[in-house]
C-alpha cells in the first residue's frame, strides 16, 4: 500500500515540486528528482468505537494544523489508520499548488494499477505520465494580444463591481454561514429533462439560475459572478491526466434577455463558455489590470462552483468510500 503511493510520487512530477520566492526576481517551481512519500500508519484497533472517534479526530487536527511549507517538498502526505482487520482510515493531504481535484480520479487510477501489480509482483514498465511542464510551456507560447482582447471585450464598460456583503450573513467571529439544500428525485429528473429540451448543460442551467439570483438581489441587468474553471487546454495532448493545478476563477459577465426565450438565452451561455475555454488561463490579477475598475474594487463577490462527484474506485480486494473533504 505504502509503495504504490511512493510510486505516485515517482511518476508525477508536480507531486514533487517546491516553490521558491526570496531573494528572487519571480517565483520558481523547482521538481526534485527522487523524494520519499511522508507515509505514517496508526493502528488503533484495540480502542473503543467512542477512542477510535476521539483518535481520528486528534490525528485529522493535527495534520490540518501541521499545514505545509511551499519550499519544502513533497506537498502532500498519507496517513492510514488502522481500526480493525478490514476497517482502516485514509488521510490523504496536499497543497493545492501542485493538484486540483480533477486529479483525484488520475491519481486513484495509478493506486489501483500499481497496487495490484504490487501483488502480483509485477512492476511493469509504463509510458511516462505526461508532466505538468507541458501546460506551463502551453502558458508561455500563447496568444497574448488575443487573450487580452477576448478579456477586454467580455468587460467592455464594465465600470463598478456588484457587491453583495450586505447580503452575506456572518457571526461576531466572521465566520461565513452556510446551509445545504437537496432537489428531490422528482425535481431533479424534471431539471435533467429540461436540460435535455433546451439542449445545454446542467453547468448553463445552473448559471443561468445563478444570473436571476443575481438580478434579484441588485437590481442590475447586467450581472458579474465568478465561476471556478478545469482550465485544462484541449490543445495541450493527454492534458486531461496530467496531474497538476489548472483549475481558476473567472469571471463570468452575463446581459439578462429582454426579448430571447429562456432556450435561446440559455443557448447563448453556453456558446459563451464555449468561447472562453481558450482564455481560461488567464490570472485574476491579470483580469484585474485589464478591466476599468479600481485596484480596490472586486471583479466579483459571489463564484459559482458546479462539480461532478468525483470518483475513487479501489482495486480488487479494496474498497474506497469517501467520509468527507476539507479545504483548509
């Protein structure tokens, strides 16, 4: 279990970089050639179900508050925890610099086929996973003046951010409250249908909503929100397994219809997002220095995120399930 991790390691580049910043121009990345995987195993399987509670609780604390130095590599770290023959907890934690959670399936994917030649006592030979460093060349190679001029015009007379911390709701100790709620089975077949009617993705149909919650609550016609992106380019080969960070925030500026249908409406969302997928690499603070507004001003103060469960499927004689995911 421990060297199919450790072989993770080995085989994806990103996993093992650093970054560094003093006394230096600009940031660099820096990939370490050969690391050891920070791998520790607890058992605890002589405690009480309430001590195994209390335990896994400690150790969760622990490692969050244990953090990460971006100098020192590797970013990220596994913990296993044993609380009975055939019952054990994994703590798997990284850094959002070197992986986004699109990874988590690429890197569950690599468990399972060097787990089980493991067993097999097999280590066949692979192709090489592609590396992060064909994105960062992909970066440097593209259009500048096309991107800018994409991003100038999506902001074209934009000249005041709309807030909404006035909306927001917040205790004496500024934390931010949350509260969840679920579309019922019938609900939900009734979304996914509408969806298929109007031939857009459930992704237009939540930021359509998202753009009429925006309009009730300022008034405005012409609202800005914030939408978190893959940003992997279709033009970069096998980017979709390549492990590294290229998920971003952009922002999303959308005119409410006067006179389109909602179908047509929708439609044109998504022709939108369409259109943005070649400029999503763009940095906020780019975006930023483009736009009209002040320094001090927010381009955003709401983000939209639509995810799709993201799967982690063991291999034979193991099976994973997912307990909870904190971002920290």
């Amino acid at each position: 279990f421990e060297q199919a991790w450790q072989n993770i390691l080995d085989r994806h580049p990103a996993l093992r970089t650093a970054f560094v910043w003093q006394g230096l121009k600009k940031p660099q990345q820096i990939v370490r050639a050969k690391l050891t995987l920070p791998f520790r195993y607890l058992d605890i399987g002589d405690q009480t179900k309430e001590q195994q509670t209390h335990s896994l609780n400690q150790v969760c604390e622990k490692d969050r508050a244990q953090g990460f130095s971006p100098e020192q590599a590797p970013l990220t770290r596994v913990t296993l925890i044993k609380l009975a023959e055939a019952d054990h907890r994994l703590i798997w934690s990284s850094h959002h610099l070197v992986m986004d959670r699109w990874c988590i399936p690429i890197i569950f994917d690599d468990f399972t086929r060097f787990y089980e030649n493991l067993l097999k006592g097999q280590l066949l030979p692979e192709k090489k996973s592609p590396p992060f460093k064909h994105y960062m060349r992909w970066i440097q190679q593209a259009d500048e003046k096309a991107c800018k001029g994409f991003w100038l015009q999506q902001l074209a007379g934009l000249k005041s951010s709309i807030p909404l911390t006035r909306f927001s709701h917040t205790d004496k100790n500024n934390q931010i409250d949350s509260e969840t709620c679920y579309l019922t089975g019938e609900n939900w077949q009734n979304l996914k249908k509408s969806c298929q009617h109007q031939r857009v993705t459930m992704a237009s149909m939540v930021q359509g909503a998202w753009s009429l919650l925006m309009n009730k609550f300022t008034g405005s016609q012409d609202v800005v929100f914030g939408v978190v992106v893959s940003g992997r380019p279709a033009a970069i080969p096998d980017v979709e397994s390549i492990v590294g960070t290229f998920v971003n925030n952009l922002p999303v500026r959308v005119q409410l219809p006067r006179q389109l249908t909602v179908g047509e409406w929708l439609k044109g969302l998504q022709r939108d997002a369409q259109r943005r997928a070649a400029y999503e690499h763009v940095s906020l603070t780019q975006l930023q220095t483009w736009s009209k507004l002040r320094s001090t001003q927010n381009l955003f103060d709401s983000i939209l995120v639509w995810l799709a469960p993201s799967q982690t499927t063991g291999p034979q004689g193991l099976e994973f399930t997912p307990i909870s995911a904190d971002l920290a």
